[in-house]
C-alpha cells in the first residue's frame, strides 16, 4: 500500500528536480572543459570519475607511457592514474581513484611523504620513496609538479619504476665489487711471485756460492792428487755452479723489472752505447771485433733500463760470433716504417728505432719471437754460456717502455735486432 | 803492527774460510769470530781499554738476531764504537743495499769472494780503511 502523502511527493518531486539542475550545471561544466574529473562519495569511500574531454590525445599519450602517471587534489586523493601506475601497484585502477595516495607509499621510505608533498605544491620536486606493490615494496621516483587548470590546482606525479634500474645498479656494483677482488687477488699475487723470486734468488745464492768456493778450493788445493776423471767431475761443478750463479742474477734482474721504478729522463742513446761500449773493451778486443756507432736519437726512458737491454743486445752479438770471419757489431738509427715491419703505430714519427746489426751465426727465423720467452735458448751451452733470460728482460723492459723489440736474422750470416721506442713516454695520470 | 779485525757472521763455513785466507797474512790479526750483531756489542762492551778494540769490524748483512745492518746503526750511534770502520759484506750485493749500508755509516759494502784471489784483494781494499 502506498502510504506517502501528497506532500511528500511533492519535496520529492522538489529535491529530484534540484539534483537534476546540480547534473545539469556539472554537464555545462564539463563541456566547458571546466572539469577533469569528480569524486563522489558513497560509503564505500570515494569514488572518482575521469572525462575522455578535449584533451583525450593526452590522455592516450600518458596511457601509453611507460611510467606512472596521477593527478592529486590539494587533499591528496589520486584524482586520475593512467594504468601503468595500476599495473606498478599490481592493482585494479578502480581501487587505486579516489584513495590518497600517501596509502600506497611504504611508511618511512625515503624523505617524510607528507613534507614531500608539501613542497611539491610549491616548487618542482623529485623524490625517491619505496611503493606497496601487492605483497611487494618496489623502488621508484617521483617527479611532482604543479598544475594550474583555471583557479583549480592539481598536483602532476609522474612514477618511474626504479626495480630494473636498482637491479642493473646492484649488478653493476656487485660485478664490480667482484673485478676489484681479482684485480685486488692478481695485485697480490703479482707480489707473492715478485718476492718469490727475489727470496729464492737470494737465498739460492748462498748455496751456489759455497759449491762454488769449495769447488775451487777442491782445484787449488787438492787437484794432482785427483785422477784425470775426478778432476773432470771438478771442472763440471765450478762450470755449473757458475752458471747457476749467473741464471740466479738474471731471474732477480728479471723479477725486479716489476717493482717500481725511478723517474724519467731524457736519454741520449749515443752517450749510453759509449758506456756500454766501454764495458764490452776487454771482450771486443779479444774477439778482435769492429764495432760501428753511429749517432742515435734522445728518447725519454728509465736510463738504467734501457742500459741493461742494449748491454745484453750487445753481450748476445759478442758472444754469438761466427768464428770464421771478424766480427762486426753496427749501431746505427733506421727509419721507423711500421708496415714494413709489420707493425701498427699511432705514428711512425713519434718513434726511433735502433738498430743492433752482427754478421754472427744467426738463428733461424722461426724462432725470432720464441727467443724472447723466459728460458728459450737456441743454442747448445756447451757452445755459448747464457741464461736464456737476457733477451726476456730486454722485451719486459722495452715494453714497459711502450717500445716494440724485434729480431731478423738469416741463420749462419747474422742478425739484426731493432729496437722501436717512442721519443716520449705517455704519462700516467 | 797487524790489524785487529773482528769477523761478525753467523754462517761457520764463511767463519772458516777467513782463518784459511787470513791466518797466513802478518799484516792481519785475526780476533775470535762473533755469530750475530748482539755477541758483537757484548764483547765490544766488555773490552776494558779503548787500545783493545778491534781496528776494523766485518759484517755480514744476513744474520740471526741481529743483522748487519741493525749492527751498523747500533755501532755508529755509540760514542765509543762509531769511529770504528765497519764494512758489510754480503753474498748479494745490489745497488739498494749499498745505498743504505753507505747511509747507515759503512765504510764499504762488497760481494763475498768465492776464491783465494777475491779474498785477498777484498782484505787490501778493507785494510786501506784503517
């Protein structure tokens, strides 16, 4: 039964009309371009309502983007999200409208959201806080800027997702935490070696030197009273124990190369084959040989250095003789031309090549790179005494001077060995 | 007058060696050899008269206790003992190690000699220091 009186379907007839002028002035609002949006409340909290209006390509626009876009009223209620923020938070947009924003931002990540906010209504801001993401908090940035539409304000956040950006910095900082272990592991195995072969050289040198001491005291003192085998035995003790000693020198040279060095300084190449010439009298003239010197170039170089790697070119080139013919030793400067030594220089002018030329016995051209390992040796040492270490250290020390070392030879007629070092040294920064 | 030369090394081989060089030279007056820089200050310690001390005090650089060049330091920080000529000798000699027994107040740094020849010639060139 119908139990409402006239009366009060007249003040309903009444409220209606006026909610229907309210409906009507929103519509003239809203195609007045007036209204982005509108938030009712019902007791299920608000509920927004977004217009596709004028501005409907932006709207696609910022749908499309790949980040996180919402407008927030002076309340901070998201007031419009695009769905990359929905998908960001892992939910329905539905449920994302209307709610403040300040509930999905995890409480206590980063800088106090509320002051964040504040300011963002004032100025320009940038922030990162950490978001509720489903059961997960995720990284992101906030960019906050202020958007004036008539005399309403709305505050513009554009979310960044930090996740992948975090991720690739946390692999980068762990990758590089792991390069600086075996970089800090080769540093100290680098210096395990180095001493190594500085403690056992030295300590290898007390023992050579006993045998060879009372080897020779076995010589001097007790030798007729050996038979002719024994006294053989005796000359192959000293023989060795000599050589010992002069493979335990070099492997400390050697070694030593590693360690740091003294300056710099020009280096007048002619002035140091002089020295090393003068070294080489006694044996260059005993082997009755004819040395040339021609004037070389200045480069800048450990002086020290690169006097061991000549003096052990020009010790090779005494020692490796042809018996049959004089010697002769030519020191002279050739033009650097990269690619007729099959090499790649930034510039072949800012090089000076020395050239160390013997007509000894040569060696074959198989081995003109082998003969720079630690060790390599071409010849019986029964024939010519030697380390095998000389050449090794020549080409650590050439290297280190970012020069290049390389050999020519024609076996039974001689060999060159060219020398390529740049006039200046690159400096470390 | 022979040369009061005191021999610090701790290696008996390289003790020997300097009595089968030396004992023959008159111009050498061997004393008995100490093992280590510590056995050396005791017995310079108890030297009664300064006309007993050894003219010329030969070390060895590698030692137990003690090394050549702690000894060096010691000695030529002491009133008494720093006019002393001391040397070093040693089996490896290179050019950081002469650099800082030179600093330290040695008055020669040489390799040790593996026969008669390089002994004597070290022991003449020791000897001009006195």
């Amino acid at each position: 039964m119908i139990t409402r009186s006239y009366e009060e379907l007249l003040a309903e007839v009444e409220m209606l009309r006026m909610k229907l002028d309210e409906a009507n002035d929103t519509l003239d609002a809203i195609r007045n371009g007036q209204v982005d949006a509108f938030v009712v409340n019902s007791d299920n909290g608000h509920s927004v309502y977004t217009l596709k209006s004028a501005d409907h390509a932006y709207r696609v626009f910022i749908e499309q983007m790949a980040e996180g876009a919402v407008s927030l009223n002076p309340e901070g209620l998201i007031i419009y999200s695009n769905s990359q923020f929905a998908r960001m938070l892992q939910r329905p947009l539905s449920s994302i409208l209307g709610r403040m924003f300040s509930d999905f931002v995890l409480t206590g990540s980063g800088d106090d959201f509320g002051t964040l906010i504040a300011n963002g209504w004032n100025d320009n801001v940038k922030a990162e806080v950490e978001l509720l993401s489903g059961d997960d908090v995720i990284p992101a940035q906030l960019s906050l800027n202020v958007v004036h539409l008539e005399d309403e304000k709305t505050l513009s956040v554009i979310v960044t997702d930090l996740t992948s950006r975090k991720e690739v910095e946390r692999q980068l900082k762990m990758k590089n935490e792991k390069l600086e272990e075996l970089n800090n592991a080769l540093i100290n195995s680098n210096h395990d070696l180095q001493q190594f072969a500085s403690v056992a050289s030295h300590d290898l040198q007390e023992p050579v030197r006993k045998i060879q001491v009372f080897s020779k005291f076995l010589k001097d003192r007790s030798f007729g009273d050996l038979s002719d085998a024994a006294q053989q035995y005796v000359e192959k003790i000293i023989a060795s124990s000599n050589r010992m000693k002069v493979l335990i020198t070099d492997i400390l040279t050697y070694s030593r190369l590693s360690a740091p060095e003294s300056a710099l300084e020009l280096v007048d190449m002619t002035e140091l084959f002089r020295e090393i010439l003068e070294d080489f009298d006694l044996r260059i003239s005993e082997k009755g040989a004819e040395v040339r010197l021609n004037e070389l170039c200045v480069v800048e170089g450990h002086k020290g250095q690169l006097r061991q790697v000549f003096h052990n070119l020009v010790s090779n080139a005494l020692k490796f003789t042809a018996s049959s013919r004089t010697p002769t030793l030519t020191i002279e400067k050739k033009d650097v031309d990269a690619k007729e030594l099959g090499l790649s220089l930034d510039n072949d002018a800012n090089y000076c090549r020395i050239s160390v030329r013997d007509n000894g016995i040569g060696f074959d051209e198989r081995f003109s790179s082998s003969i720079f390992s630690l060790f390599e040796k071409l010849n019986p040492k029964s024939t010519y005494e030697g380390s095998g270490i000389g050449l090794a250290i020549a080409k650590k020390i050439i290297d280190k001077h970012h020069g290049v070392i390389i050999a020519k030879s024609v076996l039974t007629q001689g060999s060159e060995f060219s020398v390529i070092l740049p006039f200046k040294q690159p400096r470390a920064e | 007058m022979a040369t009061r030369v005191i021999l610090v090394e701790d290696d008996s081989d390289d003790r020997d060696l300097f009595v089968t060089f030396f004992s023959d030279r008159k111009d050498v007056m061997l004393l008995p050899a100490v093992t280590n820089g510590l056995e050396l200050i005791e017995y310079l310690q108890n030297v009664k008269s300064d006309s007993d001390l050894p003219h010329l005090i030969v070390l060895d650089q590698n030692m137990p206790m003690m090394n050549g060049k702690q000894t060096l330091q010691f000695l030529k920080n002491n009133a008494r003992f720093s006019r002393i000529p001391a040397v070093i000798y040693s089996t490896y000699t290179d050019t950081n190690l002469v650099i800082e027994c030179k600093n330290l107040g040695a008055s020669m740094v040489a390799s040790k000699p593996i026969d008669d020849a390089g002994y004597q010639k070290m022991m003449d060139d020791f000897l001009q220091l006195v």
